[in-house]
C-alpha cells in the first residue's frame, strides 16, 4: 500500500476511529486524549487534524523517518497514525506549555 492510499483512508472518519485503539498503551491514549481535550477536540478529531498538520507542517526528516517506519510496519495505517500523532502531540505540548507560562508570567518556553 502506498503513503498516498494510506493517507487517502485518514480522510475516513470511520476508519481512523478503528485504528485509534491500537494505537499505543493506556499512558498514551490518555496523554493523546488530554491534548486533544485541551485543544477543545474529541480524540478521533485531534488525530484528523494531525494528520493534516503533518501533512502541511511535517519537515523532510519527518516525512523520511515516517516512510522508513512504513517499509518495516506490519500495519502502515496504524504506524503512520500514530506517527503523524506523536509528531503533533509533542508540538502541541510544547505550545500548551509556553501557553501556560505566558499567562502566569513564566516567560520563557521550557
């Protein structure tokens, strides 16, 4: 299966909604749960705006380790999710965080 096919079924609400529970472990669902909450999204939309974030916002050694992980994965829907997932869950971390700092004074990012 190509990147392009798999990109094309994240379009499906329906199929992403099957493949966010083998995504990872209880930890990360309820990491990737909270930052969707604080983003005012249910998990199955948080991980449909990442995968268009990615695709948008995803640097050339993002796009070459996500394809790289393809050729090895057993489930390439699943491993391109959960990439395109962890990719935007540690830059909205570190937004939620200067966010944070902002509004009580903290300053700097961590």
């Amino acid at each position: 299966m190509s990147l392009g096919e798999i990109l094309r079924q994240f379009d499906d609400e329906n199929f992403v909604a099957r493949l966010l529970p083998e995504l990872g472990d209880a930890q990360w669902q309820e990491r990737a749960s909270s930052v969707a909450a604080e983003h005012g999204e249910a998990l199955g939309e948080y991980a449909s705006a990442s995968v268009e974030r990615f695709a948008s916002g995803a640097q050339e050694e993002d796009w070459l380790s996500l394809v790289s992980a393809l050729n090895r994965a057993a489930d390439p829907g699943v491993v391109c999710l959960r990439r395109m997932m962890d990719w935007a869950i540690a830059r909205d971390g570190k937004e939620t965080k200067f966010c944070a700092a902002h509004r009580t004074g903290g300053g700097e990012t961590p």
